[in-house]
C-alpha cells in the first residue's frame, strides 16, 4: 500500500488510466461531453500520483474534480427533473441523486485527509475513482439516458441496473489502460 512521504510526495500507483471510447456514450450529448471531461480528470489524478505530485499539487487536482464532478452531478439531476423522472421513476431518481450524494461525500473525506496529511492509500484511491466513475457511467448514467431518451414509462423495464465490476466478462473489457 503506497502512501505519502515526509515531503508530501506519493508512490506510484499500480493502477492503470482511463481510455475513452464510445463504450461510454449515454447517448445524452451534454452528458457524454461531461464524463469525457471526468475521465481526463481522473487520468490527471493518475498521472499525479506516476509523476509523484506533491501534496499541494494532488490537492488542486481533487478540488477540480471535486468542483466539476459537483457541477456535473447537477446538471445531471436539472436533467432529469426537466425530463420528469421525479414523477415517472421517482425510486431510480432516488438512487441515482443517493450514488452522487455517497461520492460527494467520499471526495470530501478524500480532501479532508489530504489537507491533514493523513497517509492516503493511493492504489485504493485510484482504484475507487476510477472504479466508481466505470460503473456509474457504465450502469447508472446509462440507464438515466434510456429514460430521458425514451421519455416514456414504457422505458421501466430498462431501469433495471447490473454493476459491471460484478461481472467477469465486463471486468475484463473495462477501457483501462496500462500505466505509464
């Protein structure tokens, strides 16, 4: 398990960075440009901890990400009430706001510790960052798209969620790429 040293600098992570391709498209222009935009922030979190940033340096990349994941994460529920889901699929609406509240809230204690020095598993922090943005876009963000893009409760039977990360064959075709 990495951590930081007296001078602030980390280890290099073990984990691999982001690939964009067209496996992450919602289909929700607005919304793809925005994920697009997450995952080089979280390739930047990666590169950060290759390069050995220092604490200072990693601090400004995760309040980035924080700022535009919050940014992001609103636009997406603005979207999501003005395509009235809060009506039609008020318990997928719940949930998804529930991932975006437990992230935010994940980011804020990842800040927290940082901006105290606490030692920070960096393979594990990468991990997680990557690990939940793949899923959420992959399963949540997807499913979200589906509704808006159908507009109709015709589209419940498309609500129904599977996590990636649980299966074996999607794993293993997750866009990662090796480290460098």
């Amino acid at each position: 398990m990495a951590s930081q040293n007296q001078n602030g600098s980390v280890t290099t992570p073990q984990a691999q960075r982001i690939v964009w391709d067209d496996s992450f498209l919602t289909g929700v222009a607005l919304i793809d440009d925005q994920h697009e935009i997450l995952v080089n922030i979280i390739n930047d979190v990666h590169r950060g901890l290759s390069e050995k940033y220092d604490r200072i340096a990693m601090q400004r990349i995760l309040l980035e990400l924080r700022g535009y994941t919050l940014y992001h994460f609103n636009v997406e529920e603005q979207l999501m009430d003005k395509h009235g889901l809060e009506a039609t699929h008020p318990e997928e609406l719940q949930a998804h706001q529930r991932e975006h509240l437990e992230f935010s809230e994940w980011l804020s204690q990842l800040e927290l510790d940082i901006s105290q020095h606490r030692p920070i598993p960096q393979d594990a922090l990468l991990g997680h960052l990557q690990q939940w943005l793949l899923i959420h876009i992959l399963s949540t963000d997807k499913a979200m798209a589906r509704l808006i893009n159908d507009g109709s409760d015709n589209a419940e039977h498309q609500t129904e969620l599977f996590n990636p990360a649980d299966d074996a064959a999607t794993r293993q075709t997750l866009p990662l790429a090796p480290a460098v």
